[in-house]
C-alpha cells in the first residue's frame, strides 16, 4: 500500500524503488508504531476507568443489590474510610500492573510486525528478570506481602497492632512499609514482608479488662456485687454507652495470696475503645471502694 501510494504520488521508478527499498519498512514501523500505541492508550483508559469504577464501588459499599438508604454510625463511617484507603490502594496497585501488561504488549506486538526476532530478546529480559528478582527478593517479599495484607484487611490506618518488633497506632500504610507510632511518640518503620505475627487490638471489638486486688480479708461476694454496680452505672452514662457493645461481666477470682484476692472484671467495647473504658472503670472503681471502705490488697 505505502510503495503504490508513493508511485500514485510520485510516477517515477527511481523514486518508487527507493521508497520501497530504504523507506517502506521505516513508514510501516512508524504507522504499526502509531496504532499500537494508539490502541494502547485506548485499552488502558478503559481499563484504568473500569478498575477505579469496581474498586470505587467497594469502597463506598454500593456495590449493586446493597442497601444504600441504611443510617450510617461513627463505626460504620471509620470502615467506611478504611475500606476507601485499602481500595485506593489495590486500584492503583491494579492500574499500575495493567499499563505494564498493555504497553508490553504494544511493544512486542510493533517489535514482531518489523520482523525483529523476539527469542534472543525474550531470553534475554527472562535473564536479566530473574537476576533483578534475585537481587531484590526482599523487596519483592515485603510486596506481596503488603498486597495481601490489603485483601485479606489484616489491619488499617488508626489500628492498633503489635508486629512483634514494634507496637503502635497505624498512621500510614503501603505496600512495602507500614508506619506505627507507639504510646511514645517513636515512628516505628516496618517491612510489611518481616512480619510474621501480627495482633490487632482494634478489629471487630476490644474488651475492657480490670483486674482489681483487694485485701485477702473481704466478702468475695460483696467485692463482686459492687463491682457488678459499678460497671452497670459506667455502661447506663451517655457518654460511655456507645463505647460499650454488651453488658458488663465479673468473672470472678483470678488469683489468691495470703495478702491480696484480685478480682476480674470485663466489659465488651466497640474497637480501639477498650483502654479509654479501662481507665474510666479503674477510676470509678477506686470512688466506689472508698466510698464503701474496701481495703485494696498488695500484689508485692
């Protein structure tokens, strides 16, 4: 098509000749150039726009067949946000992979149509990826790490977790570092791909936790009814009540000695509350224990 279109132009043999010898592969390259490039481009717009359409949905959990006229809570407003930011992050993860798959394809595809043998090429990029990947193997760990932290939501900003190496709040997450800062105030660094143990004080619920020791000398029962009634006043204030998810327990006697009995009590709270409850129960616990003259124990 190129050498007849030069020939319709020109109507000359001398010109039609060396077009056809030192010019038709050079304007057929450029013109597969252009359309792959152009088909490219056009296939990774959709995708990108399809990938951020799904990931978008599942973000704002309207998704089709969902109920979205539901009243929406502090806790469901804080998943909302955490289900946005790991989405965020999957979407650009996906369209990243998804521009590399499609320009390559574009590439080879040009490369092929020039007549270029792909093989030595083809070996060659498998040997220089293999020693790339061996030479950043612990980067490669800590992505895939970090991308499967992401879909199984192992955990998220503002949780609190302890990998095993440092404990803290959550303040940033990505797919090769995760960012804590501890009670502190030290910003802790960590590989997503070294943690091997991860605990989460802040997923689904928390449990407030009062171990109280009191004199070795005092009614069990009376221990346990006043703190039954100090607990049931904490979960009926206003100010509490959305913090705490069930009614308050005292399990009972955790521990004896011969100077001190140290009593349990336990109150199911929404995430990340539990301390915040803790601390306000100890504290009307010691106003109670004062007001009735309960002794407390020693635990020395």
């Amino acid at each position: 098509m190129a050498c007849r279109t030069a020939w319709n132009f020109s109507r000359s043999e001398d010109f039609t000749r060396f077009f056809h010898n030192w010019l038709d592969g050079l304007v057929t390259a450029l013109i597969w150039a252009v359309l792959a490039l152009i088909a490219a481009m056009v296939c990774r717009y959709y995708v990108h726009r399809l990938i951020t359409r799904i990931t978008g949905r599942i973000a704002t959990g309207t998704m089709p067949g969902r109920n979205r006229a539901k009243p929406e809570g502090t806790a469901t407003v804080l998943m909302r946000e955490r289900r946005r930011q790991r989405m965020e992050t999957l979407g650009s993860v996906l369209r990243s992979i998804a521009s590399v798959v499609i320009y390559g394809v574009a590439l080879f595809t040009v490369l092929g149509e020039i007549g270029l043998n792909l093989t030595p090429i083809l070996t060659g990029a498998t040997v220089v990826g293999a020693a790339v990947a061996f030479g950043a193997q612990n980067t490669i760990k800590d992505l895939l790490a970090g991308l499967f932290m992401l879909l199984e939501d192992q955990y998220g900003v503002g949780d609190v977790v302890d990998t095993g190496s440092a404990k803290g709040t959550v303040e940033a997450v990505s797919l090769r570092i995760t960012r804590l800062r501890d009670v502190n105030g030290v910003v802790w660094y960590v590989r997503n791909g070294e943690i091997n143990r991860l605990g989460n004080e802040s997923q689904n619920w928390g449990r407030a936790l009062l171990d109280v020791p009191v004199a070795a000398d005092q009614d069990v029962d009376v221990i346990r009814k006043l703190l039954q009634e100090t607990a049931d006043v904490l979960v009926a204030d206003p100010d509490w009540e959305e913090m705490i998810l069930e009614e308050p327990t005292v399990w009972g006697v955790q521990s004896l000695t011969n100077d001190a009995m140290v009593v349990r009590i336990t109150i199911k709270t929404a995430p990340n509350q539990q301390h915040k409850v803790t601390r306000e129960l100890r504290a009307r616990v010691k106003r109670a224990f004062d007001e009735a003259g309960v002794a407390l124990g020693s635990l020395a």
